[in-house]
C-alpha cells in the first residue's frame, strides 16, 4: 500500500527522504529478520564496528539515534551478548561500549544484507554515481546547517 503524504503543494524534500528512509527501514527489517535484527539495532552494531570503546553520547552523535532510545538498544544487545558496557578509567560516570565475539558471525550476513538491499534500491536508477555524489553533498549540507545552528552558544 502506498501512503503518500497529502499536502496542498507536491511532496518535498523533508517529505520524500522521511517516505525513503520508512521504505528502507521496512525492507531492512523484513530481510534481517531471519538474523534476528533490526535496523536501529544493526546501526548500532555498525557504529561500534571498528569504534569499540565510545561512549552512548559519542554513539547516538554517530548513528543519529536520540539517546535514550538507543539507550535500550544497547539493553536489547547487551542482554543478546552482543554488546558490554565497561567503566572508562578516567571517569566512573561514563561507560563505554563494546562489541563482544557473539556479534561476530552476523557481521558478514548483516553487511552482505544491507550491501544487497542497497543495491537492489539503486538498480536501475539512471546515473547512479551522480545520484550517489547528490546524496553525499546533500548530507554533508545536512550536516553542515546543524553544526551551525545548534551550535552551542556562549
């Protein structure tokens, strides 16, 4: 069923990219879900690939997940084995996560799940390396307006 958003002027940017981002998420979820995994639960597990020993706050920074939803997150996979909290050394307040050996052998399947899903998304979409270069100078304004605008001020 398509549900489209009903507005007075044609669909826009905000509205299109939060239709592709529900559309990816779903098709994710269905084809993981023989692993055992969701969508916000994978990012997190990728964020922490190769990044072991960040705090939740540099995590929810990398993975745009809000922090107390990724709070349980950590909870599920941390109740999984996948993940462990350890205090920081330098400051008991923090704990930092790491990815434990149990997560090991999704991490291939996972990849090769998303890197499929990727694919099939953009097959057949003409210029697909000019697409590719869109979205990336797309998310790096993004990025760059909110650096800007919720700067903290002094």
């Amino acid at each position: 069923m398509n549900v489209a958003f009903r507005n007075v002027s044609e669909p826009r940017l905000l509205q299109q990219l939060t239709q592709a981002q529900t559309a990816m998420a779903r098709l994710f979820d269905n084809r993981a879900r023989h692993l055992g995994l969701s969508r916000p639960q994978w990012r997190t597990i990728a964020g922490l690939y190769g990044n072991n020993g960040m705090t939740q706050t540099e995590l929810s920074d990398l993975t745009s997940i809000a922090r107390s939803p990724l709070g349980k997150i950590i909870d599920q996979l941390e109740k999984r084995g996948y993940v462990e909290r350890r205090g920081d050394p330098d400051d008991r307040r923090i704990n930092r996560l790491f990815l434990t050996a149990e997560v090991d052998p999704l991490l291939e399947p996972a990849r090769a799940l998303a890197a499929d899903l990727e694919s099939k998304i953009l097959e057949g979409i003409p210029d697909r390396d000019g697409s590719e270069e869109f979205l990336h100078q797309l998310t790096q304004r993004l990025q760059s307006l909110v650096c800007d605008e919720l700067r903290p001020t002094s």
